[in-house]
C-alpha cells in the first residue's frame, strides 16, 4: 500500500509543477480512488461517485483560487501516512481537516471575489452567480 500511494503522491507533485489544474484534478482523484478501495468498504466508491462531477468543478476552483497545490499534497500524504501506520483516527482527523480547510479557503476566495474592493471588479462570472442567487433568495 505504502509504495503505491507513493506513486499516487509522486503524481500529484508532478502535476504540480506542471501547473496544469485538470492534471491536478486527475492526479487527486486517483489519490481519492485508491484510499477509497483501501478503505475495503464497497460502498465508499459508488456513493462518491454521484458527487464527482460537483467534486471536479469544486477541485478545480480550489487549485485555481483557495489552497495551494503543495498543502492539498502535503494532507493528502498526512492522510496517507495515517493509513499506512494503520491509524484510523488520526487518517480521520486529516481527512477531515483536508476537507474543511479546503471548503473554508474556497468560500473566503469565493465571497472576495463576489464583493471586491471598490477599486477592483468581480469576475463577471461570479457577479451573474451571486445576482442570480440573490434572486432566488429574495433579495
């Protein structure tokens, strides 16, 4: 297990310096496959992969805007190191804080670029999404 989660590791560093995003998303969705069929529940898989169409999109946004690629590296061999020691709770404990921290970077690097400084424009993108969501809520 722990040499091919080394190569899966290897991968996701060379895409790093690549500095191509879809090949960080795929090098880290090999990453997430492989803990999923280490984990030897079959029912991990096939539930992640109604959401991985969200995931990639979501991925991508966080490798272009919140968390740097080297620290999504670094907590995925965090994760790893958990699981190859054969420690449950602390693989937990970093999956968990990969995912959270991940989310939070997104959301700030999201809400800064809905509502810019007065010296700068949002991304006509986002200013549509926040209009149209606007909308919907009533306001």
């Amino acid at each position: 297990m722990k040499s091919e989660g080394a190569v899966l590791l290897a991968a996701g560093q060379g895409a790093i310096s690549g500095d191509k995003i879809p090949e960080m998303v795929k090098a880290d969705i090999a990453f997430h496959d492989y803990i999923y069929a280490a984990s030897d529940n079959p029912l991990i898989a096939p539930t992640a992969s109604m959401h991985w169409r969200q995931m990639r999109r979501v991925m991508g946004q966080v490798l272009r805007h919140a968390e740097p690629p080297a620290t999504i590296w670094r907590q995925h061999a965090e994760i790893l190191a958990a699981i190859v020691a054969g420690d449950p709770v602390r693989a937990e404990s970093a999956a968990t804080s990969h995912v959270r921290a991940a989310a939070s970077r997104l959301q700030l690097a999201l809400e800064a670029m809905a509502h810019p400084p007065d010296n700068q424009a949002a991304t006509p993108d986002v200013n549509v999404r926040t209009r149209r969501t606007a909308r919907s809520m009533g306001g």
